[in-house]
C-alpha cells in the first residue's frame, strides 16, 4: 500500500427541478412502443383533441409545447400534424404560427381542457398537404 490519499469520485443523482417537465405525465402508451405504435396512439390522440377542439401538451424534440392541433394529414408516407403552438418549456410563445411537427416525433402527449384557437389562415389547397386525415372545426 502506498500512503497517497485515494481519488473518490460523487454522483449527483438529484436533477434540477423543471416544472414545464413535471407538469406533463408520460402516456402508458408511449412507453416501450415501436415508432409506428407510438405514430398510431398520437393519431388517435390528436384526432380526438382536432375533432373536441382541444389543445394538446407534447414533448417534441426534447421541447415540451402546448399546442393547438388544426390537421393532421400524410405527406410522403409519414403522419404530420400542422399546429400552433402557445407555450415552449412553461413560458408564452413569443410569436404564434403555424408549425408542422411529424407525429413519430413525439415523446409524450396529453389533452388539456383548454379550447384551441383557430388559425385563421389555414389554407388545405397548399401542396404540402398530401391526404388530409383530419381538420378542425371551424367554430
């Protein structure tokens, strides 16, 4: 043995508290799901949100969102949803617009009991928008 003092090594297993992260609950079903699984259970959640006029909270690319869903439609084989979103990571959207996340994307999702809005410059003539599934009510 030697009289050098040894090297010891702390883990921090606490991590930071992040309400954006803390307010959403992780599906069942999107846990341990192949992507076209957990593309099929994001469906049948956002046609449901589209259809009562729901707004929705994902996480998306690591981003948890609050959004509100106007359609959903296929493009190139894969399931889009075109959706404005009103919150990133727990603070206000500093500009609203109309952003298209693709529904293998997602991580998390959840209804909230907040009405959408509707965008009023929704215009499904536009090429990008291959087979429309589902849009939202106009009221």
């Amino acid at each position: 043995m030697t009289d050098r003092p040894r090297k010891t090594l702390r883990l921090n297993m606490s991590r930071p508290s992040n309400e954006a992260q803390s307010e959403v609950i992780s599906s069942p079903a999107f846990t341990a799901k192949s992507s076209e699984e957990k593309e099929g259970v994001a469906l049948a959640l956002l046609t449901q949100a589209t259809k009562q006029g729901l707004s929705v909270k994902w996480a998306y690319n690591g981003t948890m969102m609050e959004a509100d869903p106007q359609v959903i439609y296929r493009r190139k084989d894969s399931l889009y949803c075109d959706a404005v979103v009103t919150q990133r990571d727990g603070t206000p959207a500093s500009e609203l617009k109309l952003g298209s996340f693709r529904l293998s994307g997602l991580q998390t999702i959840a209804l909230i009991g907040r009405k959408l809005t509707p965008w009023p410059s929704l215009d499904l003539s536009e090429a990008r928008y291959g087979v429309v599934l589902t849009v939202r009510d106009e009221a």
